[in-house]
C-alpha cells in the first residue's frame, strides 16, 4: 500500500515538474494563452469563442 502511494506521488511530482519546465528554465517564462481567440490558425479560419459567437448572434437577432 505505502509503494503505491509513494509511486503515485513520485509520477505526480514528475508530471507536475515537467509541466512547469518552461516556467522554471525561462527568465520571462510563461505558459501560452490556450484561448480560441489567441490562436493565429483559428483567426485564419474564423472560428471564434463561443462567447463571441453567441453575442454576435444575439446582436444580429434582436427580437425586442
């Protein structure tokens, strides 16, 4: 029971380290924005976030 408990905390802090290596090795670091509307290829696209979506449509199909 304790070695299982221990291999999962060790592949946790592992993970947890790997995750932060670009934080931690770069003066400046940072993680990248995971937003729809950062993303260059999506722009391209123009595919948007849902929230801007749906206030487009809200917009655009005003019944009052």
């Amino acid at each position: 029971m304790i070695i299982t408990l221990l291999c999962s905390v060790l592949i946790i802090a592992i993970a947890f380290i790997l995750l932060n290596v670009r934080i931690i090795c770069l003066k400046d670091g940072n993680f990248k924005s995971q937003h729809i509307h950062d993303n260059g290829y999506l722009k391209e696209k123009g595919i948007n976030c849902v929230i801007d979506q749906d206030k487009e449509a809200r917009i655009e199909n005003r019944a009052f």
